[in-house]
C-alpha cells in the first residue's frame, strides 16, 4: 500500500510561482513512476507531468516551459515547481503513482487559486 500526501497548493497572483510536494510512503518500491494531475472547475480531470522512477519526464503541451517536476529519492517527494501561473491554471491538483492490477494511488489534492 502506497499513501500519498501533497502540500504547497494556496493563493497565488497571476504570474506567480508555487511549487507543490508530494511525498510517497508505504510500499514505495513498487512505484515505478509519479505524476501530477489536476481538475478544475467544470472540467475533466488533466494530466500535467509525470516523472519515473529513472528520472524521464513528460508534460502536458500547456504547462510546458512554465512547470518542471523534479524528485529527491532520499525524502520520497516529488515537487512540481510552477511558474508563471495563469488563473486557468486554478485547479485542485493531485499526485497519483500508477498501479498495475489496480486503481492506482492519489493524494487528497491540494487547491491552487491563481487570482489578483
């Protein structure tokens, strides 16, 4: 079993910055890669990045140059740095690690407001 907890989500201004935690415990040798995602008002739920266990990353296209995903193995915690934020970037944001066989494992989500 793998639980997830995410903090660093809160209110930020438009062109600001935040970086997003999320640390993994439990079985985490099974997890083979983490990702971010988020769910805005209204919306479908939308993958941002997604980091391996070897370090290969990926974004989604509109989050490209503006947000990195980046890890440190020895506090089991990936970070989401994001930069230049928009307020269509206003969206709970959730840390998943896949599971094969099953559902997967997600955080609780963090909120992320991008208002002036």
């Amino acid at each position: 079993q793998v639980q997830l907890v995410e903090s660093g989500g809160g209110l930020v201004q438009p062109g600001g910055s935040l970086r997003l935690s999320c640390t993994a415990s439990g079985s985490i040798d099974s997890i083979y890669s983490m990702g971010w995602y988020r769910q805005a008002p209204g919306k479908q739920r939308e993958l941002v990045a997604r980091i391996t266990r070897i370090g290969l990353s990926n974004y989604a296209d509109s989050m490209k140059g503006r947000f990195s995903i980046s890890r440190d193995n020895a506090k089991n915690t990936v970070y989401l740095q994001m930069n230049s934020l928009k307020p269509e970037d206003t969206a709970v944001y959730y840390c998943n690690a896949p599971q094969v066989g099953g559902p997967g494992y997600w955080g609780q989500g963090t909120q992320v407001t991008v208002s002036s």
